[in-house]
C-alpha cells in the first residue's frame, strides 16, 4: 500500500552520529564552564556565551598587585632624596652610596650636601651624580637590554615624594638608539608623548633596571642600565672633572640676525662676564660659529660642548662680528669666582608700561637675592609706597634701618607675596 505523502528524506548514518558528537561536546563545554568559572551567572542558552567564559577577563586588579609586588621588592633599591629643595629619585647601587640625576649646576653650587647626604662626585655635563648616604643592604638588580628595539611595551618608572617611592606603568612604543653630546654613552630616545620625567627610574616589570630617565633635543629618553652604572662607578673612582668656565651666555641665531650679521650658522653672544676669559676677546652681538672644526648649530650643542671644557683647556672660536670672520682663542678658567655676600640691594630693574615695575635681575648673595626676590617678579609695594618706580625701591632700602627690614610686595605669576628686604 503507497503512502499518500511525499517520501521523507534519509538522514545518513554518518550525519546522525556528527550532530550527536557535537551536542554533546557543547553539553560537554557548558558543564566545563560552569566547573571553571563557578561565580558567573549560567546563562540559559549556554552556546552563544560558551566559548567566552573560557576568556578569563583581564583586570586592573592584577596589574596592580603586580606592581605593588615590585614596589616592595625595589623598596631598599629606591632613595627619596632631598637636594636644594627639591625631592629626587634615587637608585642605590652601594650600601652607602645612591647615584641621581641633580639639578642644574647653579642650583647645585652652595649646596653639595642635605641632611646626612653628601654629594661625591657630578658629571658638570650630564648632572649625573653619586651621593653618600645612610647605609642600608643594596641589593644587585639585574639589568635589562632590549632583545628587540622597535616593539611596543610596558616598563614601570619611579616615582617620589616626602612619603616615599612608588611605581608606575608606562607605555613606550620603541626604543630608538640615538647618541647625545652630554652623555658619553649611546642612549635610548623615545616617542615625544611618552611619560617619562628626568631623573626617573625605569624597570622592567620582572623588576630589572632598564635605565634611568634624561632628556634628548628635548624629548625624553632613557640612558640604559649599563651605561648608568659604568658612569657612576667611573665618577665614583675618577672624582668629577673640575669644569672649566668662559663667562659667556648666548642664544640662538634667528634669521634676522643672521642677515645683519651675515652668518649662516651658530649663536649670539648676549654677555660676556668681565672676570671670564671671554673679556675684551668676544663682546655682545658676536656669532660663535664654529669651535675649532665642529660647527655650532644650536645653544644646545654649544652648551653640551661647553659641558665638557675643562680647567685649562683651550678652545679656538670661529666668530662672525659686523660680517666679518674672527678667530679666538680662548683657555677655560676653572670656575666663576666665588659670589661675596654683600649688603647691596642687588636688583636690575625695569617699569613696564601698564604693568608695573619688574624685576630683571638678581645679583647672587645680594640683599634682594636673600630676601627670595626673583627675576620676572612684580613689584606692587615697597614700604609704603604702592606701584613703586625703580628710584623709590632704592631709596626706601637705603632709608631703611639696618636692623628692620622694609617689607616688598610682589606679585608672581598668578600669587601675591610679601617678602622682607633687609641688609
């Protein structure tokens, strides 16, 4: 007897067993999952979300217990040090002694030492330097050397306060070799936007050293761990250089002058020190072009240069002066003669129309220098006398007893300050 319907299609042996297979894998993941992964919620159709529950999420937590990990294994490795009023970071590398990253040579002079901190030895180029400190163990850190340059990454980079020392991640995306006349080692450059402040210290998330933080043509960069302790070892056993000193200051050459003083290259000349071996030589408005062979072609590299000069050396100087082409010879004296205190006021000082009287400069030691005045302050108040001109300053610190100091009041950037000028 025929069936009044359509014959129904056979399913194959062979596909009958696949789709068992299959369901039951899928029942197999989703009892897995729930095994694996017991505090997420079961969801009621298990094979959308199956595969996904085996992704296990990524979490700031355990970045964080990572680098809090690191913090306590570095903890005798990082110094909070306190130097001419500002909080530096710090690496030991000897159970006594600490290498840094200081400021700038003029805020270091007058202060070699802070609390029971004595500076050693600074490099006058880099401003790198080694510090004796209090003892405590110095574990030896390994020290990191990229297997491959140009690849993205995360490295921990130190940070300080009066509390203490902290780590924090920060992304670098390649590492490119570069060469800086300040360092006499190869550095690292980095990204312009990378984060890394001067005088950091940059680890490895394994808690190796990876360098220490500078500055290259004004972006950061990283000085590699090697080349860190080889400097500071190498100032610990030679001692600093003692600098040599020219008295001159510059800026840059702008185009316009460069056309009056047809040079093509090189920097102004805006003082020359009367005690310095640049007096009655070089005077304002000359272009240094050259030093000896090497063309000069920004402060920055005329600074560096100037960096290295040491007590005694000699140097040979291509200028331009009115158009045309002067050589000099100069020989570095070795140091600035030492600043005397002085009961003199000590202010250069300017009436800006519309603005008030402003503070151009400072002579070092002087009364003003003492009182904490500043270049670029705004003078609103001198004694009694409100909006001062220049001559009533003077007069009112003349007149004023040598045993009361005349209260100044200034205005700085966005705060208002008084300061008490006294001899």
């Amino acid at each position: 007897m025929e069936s009044g319907g359509p014959p129904r299609p056979r399913v194959s042996r062979e596909t009958r067993l696949l789709f068992t297979t299959a369901l039951v894998a899928i029942v197999a993941l989703w009892v897995l999952a729930r095994v694996r992964f017991p505090d997420q919620p079961a969801t009621p159709n298990p094979v959308p979300q199956l595969l996904t529950q085996f992704v296990d999420r990524a979490e700031f937590e355990d970045l964080a217990v990572e680098v809090a990990g690191l913090e306590s294994r570095l903890a005798s490795s990082l110094v909070v040090l306190e130097f001419a009023q500002d909080v530096l970071p710090a690496l030991r590398i000897h159970d006594d002694v600490v290498v840094a990253l200081l400021p700038t040579a003029d805020r270091v002079a007058g202060a070699q030492s802070a609390g029971d901190s004595v500076v050693l030895a600074r490099d006058p180029a880099s401003g790198l330097a080694v510090i004796r400190v209090p003892p405590a163990p110095a574990p030896a850190l390994p020290l990191w050397s990229p297997p491959r340059m140009r690849y993205p990454r995360y490295l921990l980079v130190s940070d300080v306060s009066r509390q203490g020392t902290s780590l924090r991640p920060v992304f670098v995306g390649s590492l490119y070799p570069a060469t800086n006349l300040r360092w006499s080692e190869s550095i690292w450059a980095v990204p312009a936007q990378t984060d890394l402040p001067r005088g950091a210290f940059v680890f490895t998330n394994d808690g190796a050293l990876a360098g220490l933080a500078i500055e290259h043509e004004r972006r950061p960069a990283i000085l590699p761990a090697e080349a860190v302790i080889r400097l500071a070892e190498r100032l610990l056993r030679e001692g600093a250089p003692v600098a040599g000193w020219l008295g001159i200051e510059v800026q840059e050459l702008t185009a316009p002058i460069a056309s009056v003083a047809g040079a093509r290259s090189g920097v102004v000349v805006t003082w020359v020190d009367p005690q310095g071996a640049a007096t009655e030589k070089l005077g304002v408005a000359d272009v240094i072009e050259t030093i000896g062979d090497e063309v000069v072609a920004s402060v920055e590299q005329w600074e560096a240069r100037l960096a290295r000069l040491g007590a005694g050396d000699s140097l040979v100087l291509g200028v331009r002066r009115r158009g045309e082409p002067v050589e000099i010879e100069l020989t570095a004296a070795d140091g600035p003669p030492a600043p005397v205190e002085t009961d003199l006021l000590g202010l250069t000082m300017r009436t800006v129309p519309g603005v008030g009287l402003e503070i151009v400069r400072v002579e070092p030691r002087s009364a003003a220098a003492r009182a904490g005045v500043e270049v670029g302050d705004i003078v609103t108040l001198i004694g009694e006398v409100e909006r001062p001109t220049p001559a009533q300053v003077t007069r009112a610190f003349q007149a004023a007893p040598d045993d009361r100091p005349i209260l100044m009041g200034v205005t700085r950037g966005d705060r208002h300050i008084v300061l008490a000028l006294g001899s």
